[in-house]
C-alpha cells in the first residue's frame, strides 16, 4: 500500500489508515500458515486482505462524495440567499428545487468528468474485483466442490469448449458450401 | 408552495398514478417486420417495405452492443425505421439479442467478421445485389468501419450515426472515465458483463436529472383538464412514451466480455483504431480501405460520443464522395427527437437515394457530379420511381409487429 507523500487531507489520513493496518494487524493477515489446511488458510487471509483494500477504496469514495455533496450545499446555499427574501416565501417552491437541481447537477457532473474521480472510480472497480473474484474462488473452493456441486469455473470450461467447436463447426460449414459451389461450378457433363 | 400549488402537485400525482395503472400497452418495435436470419442469439431483421418497389440497395441498420436497436423504433409516430421505410428504402436491421454464458468467450472478430459478415451475405442473397448500405449506429457505426475496412466489396454505401472512432478526447465521460477502467479484471470476474453495470455507468453521466429529475418533470407534464378527452389522450400517449423510454433505459443486454475487453483496451485505451493499427483475427484494419461513399452523421450536444470523436473519420477514409452532417441535438434525440423525423432521416434519404441505384443499373448512365452531392436529388431517380430490383424470392409478410 502507499506510503505517506500526499499533502491531501484526506490522501493523509487513508495512507495513514493503510499504514497501521499494514504495521499491526496486516501482519498476521499475511503471516505464513501451517498445518493441513494451510492452503485454504491461506486463500482466505489473502481473501481478507482484498476485504480490506475494497474497504479502504470504498471509504475514499465515499468522502469524496460527501466532499462534493458539502461543495453543492454551498453552492446552493450561495444561490437561494440572492434568490429568497430572508423570509423565504412557499411561493418559491418550484424556483428552489429548479435551483437544488440545476445546482446540485452541475456541481456533482463537474466531479464526474474529473481525473480524480476516474481515477479513484478506476481503482474501486479493480479493489471491488480482486474481492469479489477471491470470494468466489473461496466459496467455490468451500462450499460448492466439497458439495459436488458444479461450480462457475466448470460451466465457463464448458463453455469455451461449445464456442470453440461451434467456431469450427461454422468455418467447416463455410468451406463445404464454398468447395461445394466451386464444384458444381467446374463440374463436367459426361460424355454419352 | 402555496395552497394552490400544493393542491395541483398532488392532483397531478394522482391523477399520473391512476393513469399508470390504466394504461395496458406501451409496446415497442412495432414497425412490421420479419425474421429472416438467425445466428446463435443474432437475429437479422426485415422490415416490410410500405412503398411497392423500394430502392433496389438495401440497408443494413448495425446498432451498438450496449443496448437495445428498438430505440430506432420506439414510437409508432418517431420510428426511424419507419421513416426510411416510407422513404423507398429496404430496411434491415441486427437483433444482436442477450449474450448468454458463451457470450463470454465473443471477440469483436466474431461479430464483425462473423455476424455481421453473415447478414449482409444473407442481405445480398436475397436482395440478389453484390452490395448493400451500411448504417452503423453508436458503437454499431464502430463496428460497421471496421466491416466496410476488412469487406469493401460488399458495402455500396457506409452512414455513421453518432460513431466515435477516434477514442483520444476528454469530451465524453466515458472517454474520461474508460482511462482509468481495468477491463481485465472486470471481464475475468463477470466473464459476462451485466448491463446493469453499464447502466450505473450510464446513469452516473448526470445522476440527478436521470434519477429525480427525470420523474419530476414527468409528473409536471400532466395536464389536469376534467372531462376534456383530447388532454386524457394526450396525458395517456406522453406516459406511454415515457414508458418506451423507461423500458428502452434500463433493457440494457449484458456485454461479451472479451468483446468488451478489446473495445476497451484497443479502443478506448490505445485508440487504435484511427491509427490502423487495431487488428481483429490476425488481419490489421485500415482505414484508408474504405472508399465507398460515406455520410458521417452528428449530434452536437452529444455528451456520450462528442464530435471530436466521429469527426476525424472522413479524413482517415480514402472516400472522395463524403460528407458530414450535425444536427443540433444529443445522443438519444437523433433518434427519437423531434429533429430525427422532421431533419436527421430526412437528410439521410435525401443524401441515400442517388446512392441506392446497383452498380450493374449504372453501367450506361453517367452519374454526373451534380448527383453526389448531398443536398439535391437528380432528375432520373425521385422518390415515387425508384430503380425496379431485380426479381427476389417471394417471402412472407406480416400484419402484425413482431412479438416482443
């Protein structure tokens, strides 16, 4: 994980976060196992630590987006005072939650299209994964196998073998109706 | 609000709810049409001519992977198909259909070289023409340049809708966001993207108004007008059309991954594709190869595929008879808008017809130049007498829209 070298607050505190995790108890997660289900053991430590690295991800998402929720109340804030006498009139209704949802559009779309929150989004995507595709090797490992039950790894297995064949099977089909056509094209009358 | 406001709000809620649970069919698709091709979950798609004798060049309508193609016939009343189809034209059109788990293993090869290569043999077999027209919509139009590139000898005509093509632009979300996207990891986990996925993607571009807003205003819209049957129509059609909409939004077809991997990476990520250097099966696709007639159509305010993205096309193709059109409108209002009825389809007929006449038809006919420009239709070809085709097996027909 990153060690300390952003001046962002919020960078800071996650590093940090990843960093004590990583000194304390991040220790015994990777720490070799033993005895007969040391495998297992093992999957699932490696499993908790992608729980871990999502989690941290996920987390930063979410301050990012109470950030921009707390920059659209103050835009709105700066809004509604110019349009609302201090004694805001029921009247105004409709021009308040035109200015709540112009506002809170334009600030949320603004962050959107940003670099950070591709980035970010990019790397909670990859964190999401990593977690999901390590519990499902987990569960399939655990539960489905021991159970004789079949598992998504069998069925993509079979189904790459159908694509494969009925790739083959299509070409094959082409170049009999091409040789067919080509035959009947040169065939030669008999003579009588 | 005041009384009064608060009064009418809630009215128009209620009477919107009671109009919801009246309503029985907001059906899609409705164009007549055939199924006259099918491959795996593709379905190739005939739309029954409304003229006697549509123009002898049929066009082939590619849409994206990403959803639906009934978007080009959601309403009876702004259907494109239906558009081109009282334009003189033979309309088909690729059901792409929903991937199932062999989906995973689907290449971009596949479906170019394979579905799409099929249905245009299907096309010229039974339209007994050596070349069709290409219309290639979003991620559709993607793929029918790579098509028109790899087989130009069976595309008489290629129009682009919306298609981007060149991928290296900070215009489009997803041009921004698809940067930072690691679709190794994605396709290897989900091997079959959802398309609900997507659609978090899609809805993302501009959460509020397509969450809130979108609801709000629609219940805005409804007209309270007691026993005034004109405005119970009116409100009945507008939720209808809401409701095509809705349906159309959120039947979003689950992604083959690999498809989606190489889209991605050689696309989105490297833009390889402007570059001719994207390569499918071994065989390197090169722009420059096509050189048929080309009509690269635009929206200006498209916030999905900016026109930086499908601009750059006619200078990478070899064409000499090319042209550009933008329209003033976003990515979905040039199908289903206003505009597309009244401008969008009615430019590209205008600019397809001198365009639709087979090759072998104008052996002794000098085409002057006056006829491949875009805006005027020469004297010999005109709507009501368009080229008589040559003799096609009968085929069956139908009066009713095809079953959803």
């Amino acid at each position: 994980m990153d060690k300390i070298d952003s001046k962002n607050t919020q960078d800071f505190f996650f590093s940090l976060w990843s960093n004590f995790y990583e000194d304390s108890f991040g220790k015994l997660v990777t720490m070799p196992t033993l005895g007969p289900k040391r495998e297992e053991s093992e999957k699932l430590m490696k499993g908790f630590s992608t729980f871990v690295n999502f989690y941290t991800a996920l987390m930063k998402s979410n301050a990012n987006f109470q950030s921009v929720f707390m920059k659209a109340m103050g835009n709105m804030s700066d809004k509604t005072i110019s349009e609302m006498d201090k004694d805001p009139s029921p009247d105004k209704y409709r021009a308040f939650y035109k200015i709540w949802i112009e506002t809170y559009s334009g600030t949320f779309n603004e962050f959107l299209k940003s670099e950070l929150f591709s980035s970010e989004n990019g790397k909670l995507m990859s964190a999401f994964m990593d977690f999901q595709k390590h519990s499902k090797d987990i569960f399939e490992e655990n539960y489905l196998k021991p159970m004789n039950l079949p598992t998504k790894t069998d069925i993509d297995e079979i189904n790459k073998e159908l694509y494969i064949l009925r790739k083959t099977v299509k070409e094959l089909t082409k170049q009999i109706k091409e040789l067919s056509e080509k035959n009947n094209s040169t065939a030669v009358t008999p003579l009588e | 609000m005041n009384k009064l406001e608060s009064i009418e709000f809630f009215e128009k809620f209620s009477h919107g709810m009671t109009l919801f649970s009246q309503l029985s069919d907001f059906s899609v698709g409705t164009t007549p049409a055939e199924v006259v091709y099918t491959e795996d979950t593709m379905k190739l798609i005939h739309y029954i001519p409304t003229v006697k004798k549509p123009f002898a060049v049929p066009i082939l309508v590619v849409y994206a992977l990403v959803n639906r193609y009934y978007i080009l016939d959601l309403q009876p009343d702004k259907s494109v198909m239906k558009k081109l189809l009282d334009e003189g034209f033979d309309v088909y059109v690729l059901d792409w259909g929903y991937p199932t788990g062999i989906g995973k293993y689907l290449t971009i090869d596949d479906h170019v070289n394979g579905y799409i290569n099929n249905a245009v043999d299907k096309i010229r077999e039974i339209s007994a023409v050596d070349k069709i027209t290409i219309l290639g919509v979003c991620q559709g139009g993607t793929f029918s340049v790579m098509y028109a590139a790899l087989h130009p000898e069976k595309v008489k005509n290629l129009i682009t809708l919306v298609a981007p093509i060149n991928f290296d632009t900070n215009k489009g979300l997803l041009h921004v966001w698809a940067k930072n996207l690691d679709v190794d990891r994605i396709v290897d986990y989900f091997g079959v993207v959802p398309g609900d996925v997507l659609n978090i993607g899609f809805m993302l571009a501009d959460p509020f108004r397509t969450m809130i807003d979108k609801y709000v205003d629609l219940f805005e819209r409804i007209e309270i007008k007691p026993g005034d049957e004109e405005s119970q129509r009116k409100n009945e059609e507008m939720i209808r059309n809401f409701l095509r909409m809705e349906k159309w939004i959120f039947d979003s077809p689950d992604q083959p991954g690999e498809t989606l991997r190489q889209f991605v990476k050689d696309c989105y990520q490297n833009n390889l594709l402007i570059k001719n250097a994207m390569v499918l099966n071994g065989q390197k696709i090169n722009l420059k190869n096509i050189t048929m007639p080309l009509l690269n159509v635009m929206a200006e305010f498209d916030h999905l595929v900016p026109n930086e993205a499908s601009k750059p096309l006619n200078d990478a193709v070899s064409s000499s008879d090319k042209e550009t059109l933008v329209f003033k409108t976003g990515h979905i209002g040039i199908f289903v808008g206003s505009k597309s009825q009244k401008e969008v389809c009615p430019k590209i007929a205008e600019w397809l017809r001198p365009r639709s006449i087979p090759d072998e038809a104008k052996k002794d006919k000098t085409v002057s130049d006056e006829a491949k420009k875009v805006k005027t239709i020469p004297d010999e070809v005109t709507k009501d007498k368009p080229t008589p085709a040559k003799p096609r097996e009968q085929r069956r027909t139908t009066t009713q829209g095809r079953a959803q």
